[in-house]
C-alpha cells in the first residue's frame, strides 16, 4: 500500500465534492437532534453550510479559506453550554464514521479530520471562563 502521510485531508476526502458531501451530512443530523435543533432554527441554513465549507476546507488543508467572523463571535451568547458541545462533536464523528466506506477514509483520516475540528471546542460555549 502506497504511503498516503504527504496527501491532505482535503484531498484525502475527495476534495471539495467530499467536503460538501460531510457537511451536508453533518448539518442534516445536527438539525435534526431534538438538543441541538433549536440552536439552529432561525438561522439562515444556505449562509451556514457555505460557510462551513470553507471552515472544513480551511482546518483541512484545502485550497477553501474560511471568510467568516471568529468562532467567539459567532456563538457568544447564545446559551452554548458544554452538553450541547458535547453532543455536537459526537455528532461529528457519529458522521464522519457514517460517511466513512463512501469517502474512502483510514480510521486515523477519521480522527484527524475530528481532531481539526473539534479543536475550536473552547471558543464556543458561554460557560468557559471568559477573559476580556
Ligand atoms: C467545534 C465546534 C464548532 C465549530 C467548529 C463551529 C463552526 C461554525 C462556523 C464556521 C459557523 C459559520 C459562522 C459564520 O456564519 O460566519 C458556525 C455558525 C453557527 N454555529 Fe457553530 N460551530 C461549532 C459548534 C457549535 C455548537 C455546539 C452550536 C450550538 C449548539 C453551534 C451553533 C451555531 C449557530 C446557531 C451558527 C449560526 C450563526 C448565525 O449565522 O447566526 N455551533 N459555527
């Protein structure tokens, strides 16, 4: 087996096609969970998934970069407590195992593309200690 360590996850996911395919798959199930669907219901879904897109390209390596506002910004306030959190990156990865055979992903493809994300984790809920 050839070795796949200088390839990015971008592309090891199938490019842009793959990580709209993960996103729409991502955000079908987060807006369908009973805890995380209220978060999302006045939220205009076509400018979200756009901007997902580009933050998963980003944070993949991709040639995508992401042209939101910061992650604080984006979800202050909005009453993100941990168990939300916690159910969304379960969610991720409840995901990226589904699309996993169809993507063609390594376990380890799985838990780096997990790890990118899930990485932003702390700037997200309201009840992290907040400094300034
Ligand atoms: C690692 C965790 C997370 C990441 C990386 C993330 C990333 C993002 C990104 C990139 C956007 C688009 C920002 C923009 O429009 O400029 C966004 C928007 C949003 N996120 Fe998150 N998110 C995370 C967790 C959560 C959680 C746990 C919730 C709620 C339970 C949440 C709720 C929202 C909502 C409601 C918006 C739409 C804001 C709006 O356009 O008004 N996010 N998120």
């Amino acid at each position: 087996m050839e070795s796949m360590e200088t390839e990015s996850l971008f592309t090891r996911v199938g490019g842009e096609a793959g990580i709209e395919k993960l996103v729409d798959a991502f955000y079908g199930r987060v807006t369908s969970d009973a805890l995380l669907a209220p978060f999302f219901e006045k939220v205009p879904m076509e400018h979200l998934t756009k901007m997902q897109k580009e933050f998963f390209s980003e944070a993949l390596g991709g040639p995508l970069f992401y042209t939101g506002r910061s992650m604080r910004q984006v979800h202050a306030g909005r009453g993100i407590r941990k168990e939300h959190l916690q159910r969304f990156t379960e969610i991720l990865l409840e995901t990226l195992e589904a699309e996993r055979d169809d993507l063609d992903l390594t376990p380890k493809d799985v838990n780096d593309i997990y790890s990118r994300i899930a990485i932003e984790a702390d700037r997200i809920t309201d009840d992290v200690a907040e400094s300034g």
